[in-house]
C-alpha cells in the first residue's frame, strides 16, 4: 500500500502560536531551495546592530504574512464573498512568495552593486520560473501579484497600503526589536476587512484600528528602518560593496564567494534585457553569508580604504552620522573631508567616508492604494475624508530629514 506523505504541516511561530500549512503546493513552495533562501537573509539586516534581538529572516515574514492572508480570506468568506479554493491558495502563495526576490541587505546591495535589480521585478521573475518548475500552478498566483486578476482586492491584501505583508512585518519586526510602539491590532484589522465594487475597504468602527496601524508605521520607522545608527552601519555596507566592485572590475584580486564574485564582476544596467536564467540562479544562491564572509577576508586586504570600511562594519566602529531637516552646509563637509585626506586619503577616497544624504518617512502616500472606509450609511469614503482630519493630516504628511557621516575620531581632531 502507498502511502502519500501528509504535507499539511504545522509551525510554531512566536508571533501568532502554532500556523498551518494548509496545501500541498504551499509546502511544495515552501521546500523549494529559492525560499528556503530567505533562512539566510534577515528582514532587518544591520538593524541588530541597535536592537540586538533583530535576528529574524524574511522566511520567518512571509510564513507569517501566508498566515494572515488565510484568515483575511477565511473573514471575507464569512461576510458572504465568495473566494475560491484556488483563489485562496493562489492568493496566499502569492504572499509567500512576495520577497523571494530580496537579496541579502537589501537597499544596500540594490543601491552599490546591483542597481539595476530591484526585488519586486526580481519575485516576478521568481514566480514565473517557478509557475513553469510546477507546471503553470502558478499562473493565478501572478496574475493576482501583478493586480491582473479580476477580483482586485485580492492583490491589495498582497500589496497595498494596508496589506497583510504590513500587518505582519509592524507585528514582527516590533516583537524581535523590542520596541512596542510598532504593535498592530492586525486581528482586528482583518475582523474590519471587506469588500465593495470588488474593491478592499475596512469598516467604519475599524477607523481607530488603522489610525493606530499607520501611526505605528510612522514610529517603526523613526525607531528601528530608519533609525540613524542603522542608517550609518547601511551606508557603510553600501560604501564597502561599491569599493570591491570597483577593485574587481578594475582587475585587482578581492577575495569573494563565488556568488558574489558574479555581480562584483558584472554590471546590470537594464534589467529588462540583462536578466536571464542563468543571472536569476546567481542572485538565488546570494545571501546574508555571501557579504559577511567576504568582508571578513577584505579586512586585511591591501586596498586600504577596501580593508577600513570592512573592519568598520565587521567590528562595529561605525560612522558617525548626524541628522537634521535641513541640508548640511557644504563648506563643513568639506572641511570634513580635508581632515580625513589629511591622513593620507584622495578627495575620492574621502568620499567612502564622509559623505550626505536624505530620508523620507511617510506613512501613508499619495499615489498608491487608498485606504478606504466603509461608513454605516454604505457610502465610501477614503481614509483622509472618514478620518480626523488633523491626525490625518499629521499620518500623511512625508517628512524629509538629512544625514551627514564622518569618523568620528574627526571631532577629535585639531
């Protein structure tokens, strides 16, 4: 007698308690090397740099968000929306799937070594080599991450300006950080969930709910993705990334795994011709071990600025950064700069080490999926209109503040 394995599995998270697998092809998914990837690259990266308990990786994340898209569709379900078994599981391996195409640091890695890689195009890429790995099982999956299917509100609970990705990473990244001011009523916000004109609306008494979810969005930012020590350690991560491309490509030797070595040595500039098969299984095998076991061996190597920025990061002798809401004055930036090339470092040199910046922080944006409210009179009106209007007004308004990095040995120069 054969018997078929039970792929019905049951994990124990520390955010939710014990979650379900509930299909054969999630677990399928779930088991595929490319996820299993996302065990090694951490949602946060350097961010435990500050908050020491921020160990957790994006498989943790996307369990999680898989979690609250079935009991978002289980609530819709109940108030009478009719939702297939497959647009429920395509639904839910689409929020699995979401990050597959994050590479290790993220931002970092998008903005020195790879610019022409973004992860949102990269998970499409992702998905549409796995929809042909498992023989077109996926093609509802995609349809619903791009915002092609026809029930639009399920691609707005995968993306949109209130999804379960949000509701899950504000849980999680407030619970392995420490900081409380990120935690969301995420069961009661899905409770609130429904759905006019195909459309993804919360109801009126949920307004409190999402007041709260978007000022903790607010915070979160503040506090932990753009606090200004991550900021700092981001940059310098940044600045040691570009540093090795540009000894790579100028033909010098740079230690580097052999999954690095590809995108050190190589330049993507148009990623809608340059990615192929063989790129996509590159970028599949890069991760959080990739950068760190590199920068280990760059510590010592010749290059002195390659061998200062690596030692900075490994050893956390960080950059120290200064914030403020307006631009820096350039003549003090260079006055920092000549301070450090007075220690035998050209002005372009100097630029890996003293350098400006900016950030935005916006909690809810123009531009993107509304957030609408359903009132009890059944009219829709758009969170700004249903809300008050000067919390609102305060969520929503995008604030711009500038950085400045220097050693910070240089303060005690005379």
């Amino acid at each position: 007698m054969n018997l078929t394995r039970n792929k019905k599995k049951i994990v124990n998270d520390p955010v939710y308690g014990f979650i379900s697998i509930p299909d054969e092809l999630l677990f399928d998914l779930i088991e595929h090397p490319w996820f299993q990837r996302l065990r090694r690259i951490r949602q946060l990266g350097l961010t435990d740099y500050v908050y020491p308990g921020a160990q957790h990786t994006r498989f943790h994340h996307a369990l999680g968000a898989m979690h609250l898209m079935g009991l978002a569709i289980e609530n819709l379900r109940y108030k009478g929306h009719e939702i297939t078994e497959l647009e429920a599981l395509s639904a839910q391996a689409a929020i699995l799937l979401h990050d597959i195409g994050h590479g290790p640091f993220s931002h970092a890695l998008e903005s020195s070594i790879v610019p022409g890689l973004h992860h949102e195009q990269l998970s499409l890429l992702f998905m549409q080599e796995l929809n042909r790995q498992f023989g077109g099982k996926l093609g509802m999956t995609i349809e619903i991450f791009t915002g092609k299917y026809h029930k639009h509100f399920l691609h707005q609970l995968v993306s949109s300006q209130l999804d379960v990705d949000r509701l899950d990473y504000l849980n999680r990244d407030s619970f392995y950080t420490g900081v409380a001011e990120g935690t969301v009523g995420s069961d009661r916000i899905i409770k609130m969930m429904e759905v006019v004109n195909g459309e993804l609306v919360l109801e009126e008494k949920g307004i409190y709910s999402i007041e709260k979810f978007l000022l903790a969005r607010r915070l979160m930012y503040w506090q932990v993705y753009l606090h200004k020590t991550v900021l700092s350690a981001e940059n310098l991560l940044s600045n040691m990334l570009r540093r090795a491309k540009y000894l790579v490509q100028k033909g010098e030797v740079v230690f580097a795994t052999k999954s690095l070595m590809y995108f050190l040595e190589h330049t993507i500039s148009s990623p809608s011709e340059s990615i192929d098969e063989e790129l996509l299984e590159r970028f599949a095998h890069l991760d959080d071990y990739d950068i760190f076991a590199s920068a280990k061996e760059w510590m010592t190597h010749s290059d002195k600025i390659l061998s200062e920025l690596s030692t900075r990061l490994i050893e956390r002798k960080l950059l120290k950064i200064r914030l403020d809401v307006q631009p820096f004055d350039a003549a003090e930036v260079d006055a920092l700069s000549q301070k450090w090339q007075s220690k035998g470092f050209s002005k372009v040199e100097a630029d890996y080490f003293v350098f400006t910046g900016g950030i935005t922080n916006s909690a809810y944006k123009d531009g993107e999926e509304k957030i609408n409210i359903l009132l009890k009179t059944g009219k829709v009106l758009e969170i700004r209109e249903a809300s008050d209007q000067l919390r609102m007004s305060v969520l929503s308004e995008s604030t711009r503040k500038y950085f400045l990095c220097y050693p910070k040995e240089l303060d005690t120069d005379h």
